[in-house]
C-alpha cells in the first residue's frame, strides 16, 4: 500500500502551509464588522485504548499505524479556516464566498458554498506548489453535513486534476464512527470502525489485477487486546493470531 507517498504528500503540505493560520495582511479596520467564517471542516478522529496504542505485538503496532494515518487527516483542516486578515468576498450575483490570503510563494482560495444541508470547500492555489507552478489550481476540496456527522475529503496529485487520495468518514446511529482511507493510485483501501465502547475494526483492502480484496482485518476489545486475520485472494484465512 502507498502509504509512504501520502504521507510525503502530507507532510510537504504541512510545512507548505506551516504558517496558514498568519497573515501578512495588517491593515483591517478594526471598526469594520468582521464577517461569519465558513462552518468548520469536522473531521473525526479515531480514539483507540491506550495499551493498543503502546503494545508491542507487530500486528497491534500495524493498527495503530494505519489509524494515525487515518487521524493526520485532521491537519487538513487549517486549509480550509481562513486566517485572520484574509480578504473575503461575500456571496452575491450568483457567486459562492470566497476568502483569499497569501501564505509565502503561495495564495490561497477558498470557495464556500451551503446547499440544503451539505456544506462544500474548494481550495485552490497559485504559486509555487511541490516545485510545480499552479495557477488557480483546485488542491483539495471537502464537503460534509451540516451537523459534521459525515463528510468527504479529497486531496488531488500536485498541479493535475487526478485525485491522490480520498477520506470518508460518518457517524452511524449505534454511536459508532465509520472512516475510510483510499489511495486512488493503488487502489487500496483502509476501513475503520470504531464503537461507542471504543472497541473497533480495521479492514485492509488491496487491489490486485483491478480486483478488491481483504488482505488483513483486525480488531480489537475496549481494553486494547486484540486478534487479526490474514487472507488470501480468495478469501480464504492463511494466517492468524491475538495479542493480550
């Protein structure tokens, strides 16, 4: 699974944006009202036991490395606040809001837009991006409810139109939380649940011949203990063991 090339794409958008929440903008007029932001992007994070999280068996360490992957989509969301100072430009004629701010060698868009009870961001980029040129290039993007129970997050391949990675996430009625994990590249996908009890579920799908198929699931107790499946293609289980 190309877990190491999202997670170079993270980690150069991090320090891209490191200073995001800044900007170089310090003319507001204080006496203006300052107008609504748009309504965070809420992304969940996976809570796990805390002996799962420091347990050494190499199938527990697998998991939790899966599920911090999972949670470093929460770093996301800084592009998708607008800092204060940023230039906003409220809906009208048809327009969706728009915020602008300048961050280094980069300006960023934001669009914003709420239909019924959905709330969508576009983020878009010009400057020098990954050693790439962009010009009013749309990054990323996001959409979720308005209650935050479920959302939708993609990340696109530097300067292109081709998606890099996908997160879903949602909220079910049994107080549990559902989040998915695609990369478009491989196909490959992680599936997590996690219940109220913060018990849970990890599911690892890889695509071999254009075909999905699971290759590990494991879970875990509301204590940290835990027990995985490995198996083939067909299904069938060629491995298994448990860690207490």
């Amino acid at each position: 699974m190309k877990i190491k090339k999202f997670l170079i794409i993270l980690l150069v958008a991090l320090f891209t944006f490191s200073i995001a929440g800044c900007s170089n903008d310090e003319d507001n007029n204080p006496v203006e009202p300052q107008p609504k932001g748009p309504a965070k992007l809420q992304i969940k994070e996976v809570t796990v036991p805390q002996h799962l999280a420091q347990a050494q068996d190499p199938y527990a360490q697998m998991v939790n490395g899966f599920i911090q992957l999972a949670n470093s989509f929460k770093n996301f969301t800084m592009f998708f606040t607008p800092p204060s100072g940023a230039t906003h430009v409220p809906k009208s004629m048809g327009v969706n809001d728009e915020w602008t701010w300048n961050n280094g060698d980069i300006t960023v868009r934001l669009v914003y837009e709420e239909t019924g009870d959905m709330v969508h961001w576009k983020v878009y980029l010009t400057g020098t991006y990954e050693g790439f040129t962009a010009t009013n290039w749309l990054g990323m993007e996001a959409e979720q409810t308005l209650d935050g129970s479920s959302g939708h997050l993609v990340v696109y391949e530097p300067v292109t139109s081709d998606i890099a990675v996908e997160w879903d996430w949602s909220a079910n009625s049994d107080g549990s939380y559902t989040f998915e994990y695609t990369d478009m590249d491989s196909q490959n996908k992680i599936s997590i649940t996690v219940n109220a009890d913060n018990s849970g579920t990890l599911k690892l799908y890889e695509d071999i011949n254009n075909q999905s198929y699971m290759h590990y699931q494991i879970t875990w107790t509301p204590a940290g203990n835990g027990h995985w499946w490995e198996y083939d293609t067909q299904g069938n289980i060629v491995a298994q063991g448990s860690w207490a």
